[in-house]
C-alpha cells in the first residue's frame, strides 16, 4: 500500500513544535510492509490546504492520512 502524509500547521513551519507525528506514524506504517511515499509538511492556510490535497489525490495514493489542521475546519477523504 501506498501511503502519504499531511502534516498541517504553521507552529511546524517556525520551528515551535515538532513533528513527531509523522515519525511516530510512519515507523508503525512501514512495520506492517506498507510504504510511506511522501510526507508533506503545510501551513494552517485553506487555500494551501485545498491545493496540496488537489495534488496529492492526483497522484493517488492508496491511503492520504492528514494531521493538524485549522481548528474547526476538518478533512475527511475516503
């Protein structure tokens, strides 16, 4: 299975938090022999939002798993 992640938030982009998402999520993906092809790391910005979801479904993963977010706004892809 193909698999890519969004990580979502601009406290990732200045350096205030770290993503430990993505590692904790990708070490537990690749265990059970699936393959992460890409992280992608956004700020909390709609727009930037809508546009990288636009290109990541292009190229169709089997599996798109997102993480943070603009507070209120929520993703849900099947």
């Amino acid at each position: 299975m193909i698999i890519e992640l969004l990580m979502i938030g601009n406290e990732i982009l200045i350096g205030k938090t770290q993503d430990t998402n993505s590692n904790w999520m990708a070490k537990r993906i690749t265990k059970y022999g699936h393959q992460i092809k890409r992280i992608t790391t956004i700020g909390d910005d709609i727009e930037t939002i809508s546009s990288t979801l636009q290109q990541i479904l292009q190229r169709k993963p089997d599996l798109l798993i997102t993480s943070g977010g603009i507070v209120g706004i929520y993703i849900v892809i099947f």
